[in-house]
C-alpha cells in the first residue's frame, strides 16, 4: 500500500466518523485527584507522578485538590481522609502518602483497560 492509498483510507474514515456510518466509542477518561495540604513536604513529589502518567496516557486527567479549599475539605470528608497526600482514582482512595511509581502507573494502567 502506497503513501497515497493510506491517506486516502485515513480521510474516508474521518469522513464516515464525522458522518455518523461508523460507531467511534468514546476513549476511556481516568480522573486522579491528588488531595494536598499546604507545608506537605511529600505532596508535591506524589502530584508530580501524576501529572507525569496524565502526560504519558490520553485520557488521563491529574488535578490538585488543597484542604485548604472548599472543595479540597468536602473531599477529605467525604472519604474520611486522615493524612495527605491522598490519591484518588475515579473518586476511589487508591493511596495514601507516596506511591511506588510503577504501582501507581499499573493501577491507572487497570482503570483505562
């Protein structure tokens, strides 16, 4: 197949996504939420790892979340947080503290399937 022919494939497909004739599932989205205290000397080391695997995988969304906000204390009541960091996968605890990297990058890995 020559340069031209896939070209011409990868246009007509655009076409028939645009056009409703092919299904196109929507790519699976992973939320991290990294729950924060200011002064935490490990915080930023475990958003870090996050914002890295939200670089290295489409569909992967890495956030801060301080205790220091509204939003951040609603989170760290609702699941009954007692130490940060804390690192919520699709709004599940999945750590608490500083994970191992690999670790970390299976389970987001687990939740893309």
């Amino acid at each position: 197949m020559d340069e031209l022919e896939i070209i011409r494939r990868k246009k007509m497909l655009e076409l028939m996504k645009r056009t409703g004739m092919i299904e196109v599932k929507p790519k699976k989205k992973v939320v991290i939420e990294v729950i924060t205290s200011p002064g935490c000397p490990y915080c930023p080391r475990a958003l870090g790892m996050a914002k890295e695997l939200e670089k290295k995988y489409e569909g992967v969304v890495a956030r801060e979340l301080s205790v220091s906000t509204p939003e951040g204390r609603r989170k760290a009541v609702e699941h009954n947080l007692l130490g940060t960091p804390t690192i919520l996968i699709d709004n599940n605890v999945e750590f608490v503290g500083v994970p191992d990297f690999a670790e970390f990058e299976k389970r987001v890995g687990e939740k893309l399937g």
